[in-house]
C-alpha cells in the first residue's frame, strides 16, 4: 500500500497565506455592506417618521406638530409624543426600534467635540430615547429668531422637495453616525459635509452633506441648523 502524501510546511503556509489575503479581500467588502443594511434601516425608520409627522398634519388641518409645552434645551424631541398613535406606536418611546437608528452609537454632552459619550442618543432620557429631530428651529427660545417649520402649514413650504422633516439627530450640529468622525474640540461645534439620512416634507428621504459654517460662529449661528446651505446642496432648513 502506498502512503497519503501530506502537505508540506511551504504548501500549508501557502494555503494559510491564500486565506489569509482572501480574507483582507472579503472583510471591507462584508464591513460595507453591513453599514449599507444599517443606512437602510435608518432611512426607512425616517420615512416611516415623516409619514406619521405627514398624518398627525392631516389630522390636524395640514398643521404640522408643534408642542406648546415644549423645552427650550429639547425642542427637536417633543413631536415623539404627538405623532406616536400616527407611527402605529402603543408603548413608550424607549421601547421602540423605529426611534433608533442602527448607527447612533455616541453624542456629545456639550455639543463642542470635548465630552464625547461612547453611547447612544437613544439610550439617554435627554434626547426624549431618540436617534431622530424633528426641524422645529423656530420654536427655540425667541420664536422664529432660527429656520423651522414646527406649527407651520404643510402647504405654505415653497419647497418641499428639500425642506427637511425629520433628520439624524447629529445633522443639526453637524456630525455623522454613518461616517464617524470626532468633532474637533474647542469652539468649532461641526464637521462640514458629515453625511446624514434626512426625510422631507414631500415625503422622500435621502443621505445628503449637511453645510456647516465656521465662519457663522462669531455671529452666533454656531451649529448647522440655524441657517439655510449655500447653493449645491440638496436640502434647506427653513419653509420659506
């Protein structure tokens, strides 16, 4: 009887070493995807969101959500409660996996890149057990000072199409969950063109760039949402 032939060291090594560049091949491809199935599921949790903000304003004579009872430091949060029969939604907000987006993973306690926190925005009571905001920038402290649509009339947006509804709650400063990035520390509040999934008022949603100005830091418009892109972009805070 002839013996079977066993591998050598060099053809084992050879085979470990094939594996192993296959490997390194295939990882990214398996990462990418991943995050590509976790920015689906974020974009259709927003479309879901803007379809109930879009019912609660049927409901209510084309009226979008607006709190009267609002916080000042939480105004972005409040409409959870006021569409929550609208998203088909029967327990509280915590409990809900449409609020949370497969990708908020970290916030800001100061929203100025120094105080990173290494959990998610909607884990915390302080973001109303949310990953998502609402654009109601008008209902800030002095009403109508910064761009918004809360209250506002569905019919009097002049643009739809890029007036946003709903929004990564990170859009707002900005910074991104998809793409993560760390805030540089310091008085800067925002990396420009962090990418954000973003619903809007005519009901679609999309992954766009959010604009951010260091230059508006010195008049006080420090974070993205309190004034409207320059020309190129493909979304706008304010209705008008």
């Amino acid at each position: 009887m002839k013996p079977k032939r066993a591998f050598t060291l060099i053809e084992l090594l050879v085979v470990i070493a094939i594996i192993g560049i296959l490997a390194a091949l295939l990882f990214p491809a398996l990462s990418v995807a991943k995050n590509h199935a976790k920015r689906t599921v974020c974009l259709n949790n927003i479309k879901q969101i803007s379809f109930g903000i879009q019912v609660y304003a049927d409901d209510h004579g084309g009226t979008l959500p607006l709190d009267p009872n609002h916080s000042p430091t939480n105004f972005w949060m409040n409409y959870e409660q006021l569409i929550k029969s609208d998203v088909g939604l029967n327990g509280p907000i915590s409990n809900s996996a449409l609020f949370a987006c497969p990708c908020d993973s970290f916030f800001y306690s100061d929203a100025y890149g120094n105080s990173l926190v290494s959990q998610s925005a909607h884990s915390q009571a302080k973001f109303n057990y949310s990953s998502y905001a609402f654009n109601a920038g008008n209902i800030f402290v002095v009403a109508n000072r910064w761009p918004g649509i809360a209250g506002r009339k569905m019919n009097s947006i002049k643009e739809p199409t890029k007036t946003i509804l709903a929004y990564d709650l990170p859009a707002c400063l900005p910074f991104s969950w998809h793409q993560p990035r760390r805030l540089p520390s310091g008085t800067v509040m925002g990396v420009n063109n962090s990418k954000n999934m973003v619903g809007f008022a005519d009901g679609h949603v999309s992954y766009v760039k959010i604009f951010y100005d260091e230059i508006n830091v010195a008049t006080g418009h420090d974070q993205a949402w309190q004034y409207d892109p320059p020309a190129g972009y493909d979304y706008r805070w304010s209705g008008d």
